[in-house]
C-alpha cells in the first residue's frame, strides 16, 4: 500500500549523526610497517575501464590530486595532517616516472604515504619508479599491466612488501587503514 506507481521515495531518519572521525579511538596498524597511522585513510584507484579515479580520504576528506597516473599524499604520522600531495603521468612519460621517484626519495622515513593510481600509470612506468614504491613497503610492480587499478598505504623507509596494498586488473582497488 506503501508503494506508488513511478518513482518512490525513502526516508530514513536518524535519532544522532556521528562523523566518522568521532566514531573512531585510538590509533590503526599499517599492515606490516610497525606504524600505526592516527588518522582514518582510503585510498581508492580504478583504471580506465572500472572507474577511472584516484581518491585518497584523510578523515573523510578527500586529498588526492585525481589526475591520470600515480597519485600521492603525504601525512604526518603524528598528527595525520595532510603534508604534501603530487600526480605523475607515468603513462605519458619516463620523465614523470623520475620525477615519481625523486618525489618519494625526499620523503623523511617515517611519514604515512598514500597512494591511488587513475586511469593508467604502466606504460613508462620504470625501474627506477617502482624501486621507490617499494620503499614504502609496496610489493606490486604494474609494468605489463596495462590500466590496472593500485591503491597503497605505506609508511616511507618500511620493507618492501609491508604497505596495506591492492591491485586489481578486472575492477577497483581499495586499501583501508581505521
């Protein structure tokens, strides 16, 4: 009886409206760096094909540049304030894969870095470039793997294969730390 012929609607209502943020204690885990983070992170990639998108959430907001490629966000490990963010066509070029590289090689050890890849990142994707991801703990090499999603939450200086990471070639990639 409820129901009307056509479009429908629901409403729901709700006695409190908690942030995230405010739901959440302590600190979370970065999988196997030994770092906890004290913030809540997503970072969400789709390749070309399943989404097309880069997010990176910090405490709900989002951080992330959104452009094609790799893209990062660095956060303070104390306080998990956002401390830099940057986008690297390592589709276009080899020149942005050193310059992806030379990015997470200024990074002190230590820092929180986050990482979600648009579109495609493979195509001039280096040696060199994916050497830096290990060094906050990714595992993943995306060379040959043309528009697959990639989504990493690791910590600068942790041992390769460490880092909260997804990479997937069929749909998006979600990492999750809180």
């Amino acid at each position: 009886d409820a129901w009307n012929a056509g479009m429908n609607s629901i409403v729901l209502r709700f006695d409190l409206l908690a942030p995230v943020a405010n739901v959440r204690e302590g600190e979370f885990a970065i999988a196997k760096t030994g770092v906890k983070s004290p913030a809540s992170i997503v970072a969400y990639s789709a390749g070309s094909e399943v989404g097309d998108f880069a997010h990176i959430s910090v405490n709900g907001v989002d951080a992330s540049p959104n452009l094609r490629g790799y893209n990062i966000v660095v956060l303070n490990a104390q306080t998990g304030a956002v401390e830099s963010r940057a986008a690297f066509d390592t589709f276009a070029s080899e020149e942005e894969s050193a310059r992806l590289a030379q990015f997470i090689a200024k990074i002190p050890d230590g820092k929180i870095v986050t990482v979600a890849v648009r579109d495609e990142a493979s195509r001039s994707l280096t040696q060199e470039a994916v050497r830096a991801l290990q060094s906050i703990g990714a595992r993943e090499d995306l060379r040959e793997k043309f528009r697959w999603s990639h989504a990493i939450i690791g910590v600068k200086g942790a041992a390769h294969g460490t880092a909260n990471e997804s990479a997937n070639e069929t749909m998006p990639a979600q990492s999750v730390i809180g």
